[in-house]
C-alpha cells in the first residue's frame, strides 16, 4: 500500500489561487477605502465652509434684510440682492477680490469676510474656482434645489471635482461633481 505524505501539485496551486483571490479582494477594498475617506474629508471640508459662511451672515444680518432692525426676523424681509447671494450660474456681486494672508487674518468688513471664506472654499475644495459660477449657491428657496427667490429659507450648495464615478452620491448629471447642498433659516 501507498501512503502519501506532504501535499500535492494540485493541492498547492488552489491553495495559491484562493489567496490571491483574498489578496486582490483586500486590495480592492483598500482602494475603495481610501476613495471613501477622501470623500469623507472634502464633505466634512464642505460642512464646515457652510458653517462658517452662515455664522459670517448671520454677523452680519444687515446685509440680507431690510428695515432698520434685521434682528426682529421673522417680520424682516429679505433685501432683492446681498454680497452674500450667488444665484447658480452668477458670480458673487460684487466681485471677488483675492485678499492677502495678513488680510484674512483679521477682516474688517463683510466683504472681506466673504472673500477670505471663498479663497478658503477655493484652497480647500478641489477645483473649486471652476465650479462656483456654474455648481455653487447661496440663494432663497421655497424648495431644495430651487432658487427661486422666495421663502425664507436659504439654500447653500458648494460642489468640488472628484474622479469620474467616484461620487458617492451623483446628485448632478456629472458623475465627477460632488455637491453638499445645506437649507437654513437665518
């Protein structure tokens, strides 16, 4: 009688197979991963750039409503145009200005507020400065995703560039813009 002892040829090439299987799965997830927290990070950039524009307007509550006491919402009304509006499509009005370091340390106006807000949008969101004309806005907004002027609710949307499918939730035709959009009452 025969007795085998050690392992044969066929039992050591599908061993091999099954973990490289295992090895190129774990590379794959991995590599999703790594797609994931890059995500993670830019939309918690997002969040936090809203954060900051809203507190910037509500310091300033001057500049988005009428009369003499903004304060006394939700009987103030909305000025027709703010510095701080930006229809999709638009670019802020006034214009931008690129202010310096020194400048963004300590602001001293709304305008400049805003301005050093968007050079830290344009430093911190990928491919921001070509995305705020046609994918980025601040606007009034009866519903989501509608600017239409009315309410008194506004709609922020800030969007950055990611690789092609990569967007974990496409809410634009373009599957390589990713958007955070955020609906507040001042």
């Amino acid at each position: 009688m025969y007795q085998s002892k050690g392992f044969s040829l066929i039992e050591v090439l599908v061993t091999l197979l099954l973990v490289t299987i295992g090895i190129l799965g774990m590379v794959a997830l991995q590599s999703r991963g790594i797609e994931m927290t890059q995500d993670s990070v830019q939309r918690n950039s997002a969040i936090e750039l809203t954060s900051q524009i809203t507190d910037i307007m509500r310091a300033y509550p001057e500049e988005l409503y009428e009369g003499s006491d903004p304060l006394r919402r939700p009987s103030a009304t909305f000025k027709s145009s703010s510095m701080f509006l930006k229809a999709p499509g638009n670019n802020f009005t006034p214009a931008l200005t690129e202010p310096s370091a020194a400048q963004c340390q300590s602001p001293t106006s709304p305008q400049m507020q805003r301005d050093c807000w968007m050079k830290d949008v344009k430093v911190r969101l990928p491919n921001a400065d070509a995305l705020i004309a046609p994918h980025f806005h601040i606007c009034r907004s009866s519903e989501p995703t509608k600017c239409d002027g009315k309410g008194s609710t506004l709609e922020i949307q800030l969007a950055w560039a990611v690789k092609k499918g990569t967007c974990p939730d496409a809410t634009l035709d373009n599957d390589s813009i990713c958007v955070y959009r955020s609906r507040i009452e001042l």
